[in-house]
C-alpha cells in the first residue's frame, strides 16, 4: 500500500520504511519559530529544564510580529527577554521587525518542501503549502525541543481534499478553504493531516495555496499539505529533483476524501462567531459594517493587495479600513506595482506588517455593537475587541468590495498574480 | 487508583483558547496575575467562583484555537481537578498533559450532570454520577510517562540529572 504526503514526510524523516497513522514516533526537527509573545515563556522553561545551549543555533528562528510596534509598556519586555536569550545562545536568525511569522518562514526560506518544523503558534500550519510538515506546539514543548532537537508525534490520518476545474473570477482561496471548514466544521480534522489537490490547486499561486494551509488548523488539522510543484520549488529555492518523492500515492489510504468542484464554489463567509458558521455572500448582503480588516498571515500578500487595490482603484472606502501587508517585502513589492499609492488614495489606513489587529492587541480594536469584516483567520468571541463585536471572515475581494459600500458586498474578480 | 469527587461546571462546545484566556492578558507577568481573567469573554464571574478541586464539563472540541499554553496553565491555577470534554484540540491536549493537567474525554456525561453537581472521577477506569457509572479509556503510556513525571519540565529535568529522585 502507498503512503499520503505526511506518511512519506515522517517516513523520510525517521528513516522507517512505513508509518501508519496511531503509531507515536520521534522527529528530527528541521527548523523552529519562536515568537515573541512566548519567547520569555520558552527561555525560562528551557532554562527550568536544565539546558545551557541550544541543539543547533541555525536551526532556531526567533520572530518578533505580535507586538510589534508595541502597544503597552510591557510589550518591550519581550523584546528585552529575546534578544538576550539570542545573543547568548548565537542566534542569527532574528527578526525584530520584518513582518509576520507564518510569511516570514517560508518567504525566507527557513521552512522548505520535506521539512518537520514546529513553531510556538496554532497558525504554523501555514508552510504546508511549500510541501512542509509544520504544527503549532506550547512554550514548554518547544524548550524541549530547543534543548534536544527532537519530539514524539503521533503519525496522522489523511483526509484528502480535491478541487477540479476553473475558479469563478471572484471565488478566491479563502472562499475555499472558508467552505472546507463549513464542511468539516471546527473539529472535523482534529489530529488529522489535510491533503489538498486536484487541477484547481494546480492553478493556485504558492500565496493562495498559503491561505489554506493557514486555516487548516481551524478544522483541528495538524497540517495542511500542498505536493511541491515547479510554483513551490521557485519560491523555495529547491529543484525539482530535490521534491519529486513529495506527493500523496493514489494508492495510500485517505481516511475520507471531499471533493469540489471550482465551479460550484462561490465567495462565502465565517459569521460570527465560529469559523465554521458559512454562509455565502449572498445571503448576508447588506449586512452594515463598521471596519474592514484586509491583512494578516492568511490573506496579507501580494495578489491580495493587488486584488484590494484592483477593486478600490479610483474609489473612496465608505468605512475605517485597514490594510496590513504580511512582510516588509510584500510592503516593498507592493508599494513598486502601485497598490499601496491606490490604496492610500482610496482612503486605506496602512499599517505596519504584523499581527496586531487580527490577534486583538493594537491597530484597530472595535467595541461593542460594531461590525467588521476581515480577512484574518479567526472570528472568535472577543478577539478583535469587546465580546460584542461581530467578526465576518472573508477573501480580500470580499473586503475590498465591502469597504466601498460600508456593507457586505459580492466582489468582484480577483487578481490572481 | 486516583479518585476524587469534585462540583461540576457546565460548558458548550468549540470553548477556545480566546475565551479561555484572551491575548490582551497574555503580556501579564504570571499565570496568577492572569488568572483572574480566565473565561473572560464568555463567564467572567468563574475565577471568583471555582474552587479547588472542581471539575469543567464541556462539549467538542475543547481548547481549539492558538497555541498558548496560559491556557492549560490558568485552568491549573484556577485548582481545577480536571476537564472533561467530548473532545480536545490538538495542541490543547498536549499542552496540557505537559503541564500535568488531567484530560478525560467522554461523550456521556455531558447528558448526565448539570452545573453545580458533583461528579466523581476514578482515573482511567469510570465517571460516577448518582448511581450510573461511564466508562473512561486510560491514556496512552509515553504520555502517562510525563503526566507521571508531573510535566515535561520535571521528565526534562530527569533526563539532564538535575532532578533528584523522590
């Protein structure tokens, strides 16, 4: 019998000739995120637990996104506990203002096709769109980590996910992924691994792929796998030769298979306030809104500001807008083709790359009664503000096309770069 | 074999980390200084009202959402005996086992207390509520091995040759 992706990712890994989804073994990790937020959680426990040196200094990537710039005077602490703990452990791979984790990771390569990588998020799930087995684990599993190189896993079932045939012009990845969640609902692919394919995929940038594998985990999934193409091996830096044992055997088992059709997709949304509570677009029309959120690791690259920028050229936003672009390099490439410039004149308020409105801490808190639409990946109660905020999660076409009319609005076309 | 009997708090499904302990609080110094916040955006009056040894009765899907480990650590803090739940989220499970917080999953129990009852728990083998039993599976062994350890810290701790063995 074959092997899915994540079965030949643990495989390659451990050296064992078959996995099988239940058996508990240990990886060898290739890379880890660390973000601010838990920098000091790791480092005292990494300390408590009796280590003085990290298992390998390259391999250990520290970020800084959730509270950059800060917004309270406590937040520079953590800055203050991290680049301690770098300089004393020699680490090089810091970034104290780049952008967001989950972009950073693979736009930097530091997460690559084949690759075990864990993070101290729940949206490190993120770099199976380049082929890469990555999961959020705590701070303290991670100082683990940190101090030996390796952890247990517990081999995952498969559910495979097909997509054939041609997107309509303005359903975007989001709207998909939005629907699989609908479809699985929250805990539908707990401690499973995703495997998404089909012609559709195929069609897919590495971004829109990335927005999946984002949300993968808001089904419960421990990832969220794209086989590496000729796409993912430009973006990467690797060769097509170095990739081509990365795909799910036709013959492997898949403990259940969804199937779609591109076709048959439309632009929908999380109401709030699950990420499973779908409804498409047409059926919450009109609904009023108070802000637009249009950024984050889900949907804050570059053919999203490009889509947002497409749809606002040569118009006002009726409502407070936000725009945050997931890196400084997608700020810098999209300030060069002109999106930035027709955001800013569509009245857009642009912020600095990271997370600080999608995780509730800076940037754009709503307060009760209010109503916003936004692009990020979760709608919980409280997140982005008071309890009685409405969070409706959408594809930036969504949001762009709602930002001009202060309503939920059908978008138009995207552009898809 | 560990028993304990503990009053029961009622919750639904899907209780996330956000609700759990919301990101605002998570720059706070200590797990004491946050726990006066936990369930903030759903029951803020629960911190004042759980005593030790109580016991959380939830739906699916238990702990779902990000990865901070406050989350398991302020329902320890809050002297919470364990929770049971129809289901846990992934990262939620482990980071709880890795702080020594006890998870029990069943499906039955929810039907079968409401808030404010008691509940008795014998580990690994039944829930007792009244006079009607529900069976509950044990955990698999490397993880007993650390909840045993009393938390991946101590397992690590006697892997370096710092812990001295009871």
């Amino acid at each position: 019998m074959g092997s899915t992706l994540i079965e030949k990712i643990i495989q390659h890994n451990t050296g064992i000739e078959k996995v099988t989804p239940g058996q508990i073994v240990t990886v060898d990790v290739d890379r880890v995120m660390i973000h601010d937020i838990f920098i000091p959680f790791a480092a005292d426990k990494f300390k408590e637990m009796g280590f003085t040196k990290l298992w390998d200094p390259d391999k250990v990537v520290l970020i800084y996104d959730h509270m950059v710039p800060a917004a309270k005077v406590e937040d520079s602490r953590h800055f203050r506990i991290g680049d301690a703990f770098a300089a004393e452990q020699g680490m090089t791979h810091v970034h104290r203002t780049d952008g967001i984790c989950h972009q950073l990771m693979t736009e930097m390569r530091y997460a690559k096709p084949g690759d075990i990588v864990f993070g101290t998020d729940s949206h490190t799930t993120t770099y199976g769109s380049v082929g890469c087995f990555s999961t959020g684990i705590g701070y303290t599993e991670m100082a683990g980590i940190l101090g030996t190189g390796k952890l247990w896993i517990r081999v995952p079932e498969t559910i495979r996910v097909v997509i054939d045939g041609k997107l309509p012009d303005n359903v975007m990845s989001k709207d998909i992924i939005l629907r699989i969640l609908g479809d699985l609902r929250a805990d539908g692919a707990t401690y499973r691994s995703l495997e998404f394919t089909g012609s559709a995929v195929k069609e897919m940038s590495v971004a829109a792929r990335t927005t999946m594998s984002n949300m993968a985990v808001e089904c419960g999934a421990k990832c969220g796998l794209f086989a590496p193409d000729e796409k993912t091996c430009e973006y990467s830096g690797v060769s097509m030769e170095e990739v081509s044992w990365l795909y799910g055997d036709e013959d492997a088992e898949y403990v259940k298979t969804l199937t779609y059709r591109a076709e048959d997709l439309v632009p929908v949304c999380a109401c709030p306030s699950q990420v499973d509570n779908i409804k498409n677009i047409s059926e919450v029309e009109g609904t009023p809104l108070d802000q637009v959120f249009i950024g984050s690791c889900t949907n804050g690259r570059l053919e999203d500001l490009a889509t947002a920028a497409k749809i606002l050229e040569g118009k006002k936003v009726a409502i407070r807008t936000i725009v945050t672009p997931a890196s400084r390099q997608i700020y810098l490439d999209a300030v060069k083709a002109g999106y930035m410039s027709t955001l800013a004149k569509a009245g857009c308020i642009i912020t600095t790359p990271g997370c600080g409105l999608c995780c509730g801490r800076s940037g754009g808190i709503l307060t009760d009664g209010e109503r916003v639409l936004a692009t990020n990946n979760r709608n919980f109660l409280g997140r982005m503000g008071t309890n009685k905020v409405q969070i409706y999660l959408g594809s930036p076409a969504s949001a762009a096309a709602s930002a001009v009319t202060g309503r939920i609005t059908m978008p138009e076309a995207a552009v898809r770069l | 074999m560990k028993e304990f009997t503990g009053k029961v708090w009622v919750l639904g499904d899907d209780i996330d980390t956000d609700i759990i302990i919301p990101t605002e609080y998570l720059a706070l110094p200590t797990i004491d200084d946050m726990k006066q916040y936990g369930f903030y955006p759903l029951r803020p009056e629960l911190p004042g009202l759980i005593q030790e040894g109580d016991i959380i009765v939830a739906g699916k899907n238990f702990g779902c959402g990000s990865s901070r480990e406050q989350a398991p650590e302020i329902i320890k803090a809050l002297k919470v005996s364990c929770v049971i739940a129809k289901s846990y989220a992934r990262i939620f499970f482990r980071n709880s086992i890795n702080n020594g917080l006890l998870l029990i999953e069943n499906d039955q129990i929810q039907d079968a207390v409401k808030e404010g009852d008691t509940l008795t728990v014998r580990v690994g083998e039944a829930l007792v509520a009244g006079d009607k039993e529900y069976p509950i599976a044990s955990l698999p062994d490397n993880l007993m091995e650390i909840l045993n350890a009393g938390g991946l810290v101590r397992a690590m701790q006697r892997r370096n040759g710092i812990l001295k063995e009871d």
